[in-house]
C-alpha cells in the first residue's frame, strides 16, 4: 500500500502540467504485483486507480487489451508510425496503464505487449501489472513454451527493468471466505432435483445455460465477455469432471470464469463432481499446458458462487 501511494503522488504530480514540464523525463517507474490466487492483487490495484484523478489512469483485462489492439490494427500494415498510433488509440491522454491477469502465453502475443511497452515508455505511460507468477514464469510449464523463450525474453526483460516487483501472499484466499450465512450456489452431483433448484435461482432464461452448449462450441473469450456485461446472473447446468480430452472446453471455462469475474457475475452451478474434484482427472499434459489458470479459475468458482445476487 505505501508503495502505491507513492505511485500515486508521483502520476498525480506529473500531470499537473505534464506535457511542458515533464515531457523530456520518464515516466514513474511501474508496478508488477505477483502472487497465488485470490489474494487481494486486483483490488489493489482498483484501489490506486480509485486514488487518482479522474483520466489519469485505464484499466484494462489482458484478453479485452490484446482484443482491442486487433479491433484497431485490422490488416493495416503496421510500420513503426502506426504501431505507435494504434497504442496511443488504446491508452488515449492517460498516464497509468493497468492490465489485469497478466499473462504471456503465445509467442505472438508476447512480441505486441513487449514492443507496446516500448511505445508506452516513449510516451511516457506507466505501467501497473498483476499477475499469479513472477515474470520469468508467465507461460505454461511446456516444453514448447520453454523452446520459445527467446520471444518472451524481451518482455521478462521490459518488466524487470521498468517495474518494481512486488509479491503479494499472505497465503491466505480470499475468495474462499464466504460471508456469514451464505450458501454457496454449488449443487453436485447433477441430478433432475439439483438442476431445478439451480433453474429456480435464475431471474430469467437467458441466464441459464448448458455447459455442453456453452464451453464446447465455437466461443472465444470476447464472446463470453459480452455475454456476461449483459447479464446479472449466470447459472451453468452439468458441469462435467474434466478429462484429458477436455482442453478445449477448459480453456473455455477459463475465458468464461476471467470474464464473469470481471463482470462480478454471481454464479450457479451444478455439476457432476464437488468442486475440490472438478479438475483432479485431467492428467499431466493438460495440468503443464493450464494448471496455472485452473488454479485461478477453481477460486473464482467459489467465490461468484458465493457473490450475492440482488434481484
């Protein structure tokens, strides 16, 4: 917290008449919080972001900044004027970039962040960061990952010179702390009478949906983040435990889980397994490939199918 207020003083210090007297020094030096699954990393920095003055800081979830930055490129051909201005677009007049759930696991996308964060530097943007791991360990445990290092060496590089490393662990979930009296929303096994107490909990249709229809079809993470700004609820019938031959829907379920959050959508669930089992069978290639997010997104079940629902 003290590390944030003095962020916080120095962004609020530059913008009073940034651009005469600070347009030849670099901006403050970021921040990269680190640390296990729910533990408070989000909210603080939503927290900084509530400190400063209006305009001076966005906040952004890595999937919806990497989106945003394809929505604005197109197939225009990108030399380094358009690079530069496609970026500009995304940040506009601010000061502070927040991205949420940091992470770096394709190649690709790790050269646009790496070479993004040149552009923010330049224009004198400070970058505030979260993220389960430290930045040497911001892809899956795979081999590939592993043989591709040189891509994101770059951007480890950026992160360890530009931002100070913070962890946060206090070892301690916070999600998994259900407020007194609650009843999490989490009926198994997936029977006729569980799927109707779950049905019974929706406000309306739209909010119901079947995990085969939503998790295996051909949706992609902006689909379901549409999905959830739209509605005030989400129940999700026949949860399956997951397999080795589940990746795609897990993946899915992961986009899902990180856009419901966002959203603070309370959730209900029935499914075939309690939850502590939900992932237990999915066998090693796909525990190297997405244990990492699964961790997140088991804790991100608990807690939104603990989240109060206010009709």
């Amino acid at each position: 917290m003290d590390r944030l207020a003095i962020l916080a003083t120095a962004l609020a210090q530059r913008n009073t008449g940034w651009r005469e007297r600070f347009r030849k020094t670099p901006p403050p030096r970021g921040i990269f919080l680190w640390g296990g699954v729910g533990r408070g990393k989000t909210c603080l920095l939503d927290a900084l972001i509530a400190a400063l003055p209006n305009q001076l800081a966005c906040r952004y979830h890595q999937h919806a900044f990497l989106d945003a930055y394809h929505r604005a490129t197109g197939c225009a051909p990108l030399d380094g004027n358009a690079f530069q201005s496609r970026i500009r677009q995304l940040v506009g007049p601010h000061r502070l970039l927040v991205l949420d759930e940091f992470h770096a696991y394709d190649p690709a996308d790790a050269a646009i962040l790496g070479r993004a964060f040149v552009e923010l530097q330049a224009l004198g943007v400070t970058l505030a960061l979260n993220a389960n791991h430290l930045p040497t360990e911001l892809w899956p445990e795979t081999t590939g990952h592993r043989q591709h290092l040189r891509h994101f060496t770059p951007l480890i590089d950026f992160i360890q010179q530009h931002c100070e490393i913070i962890e946060v662990e206090g070892g301690r979930d916070y999600r998994l702390d259900n407020p007194a009296g609650s009843s999490p929303r989490w009926w198994s096994p997936d029977t006729p009478t569980t799927r109707q107490a779950a049905r019974s909990w929706a406000s309306h249709p739209t909010c119901i949906q079947d995990f085969t229809a939503f998790c295996r079809g051909p949706l992609k993470h902006t689909d379901y983040s549409a999905y959830c700004a739209k509605h005030a609820q989400l129940v999700l019938l026949d949860l399956p435990q997951f397999t080795p031959d589940d990746g795609d829907s897990l993946r899915r379920l992961i986009w899902l889980l990180d856009s419901a959050w966002e959203a603070n959508l309370p959730l209900a669930v029935t499914a075939a397994t309690p939850l502590a089992s939900l992932f237990v069978n999915i066998g090693p290639a796909l525990q190297s490939l997405l244990g990492k997010d699964l961790r997140r997104t088991q804790s991100r079940l608990a807690g939104l199918c603990a989240a109060p629902y206010c009709n």
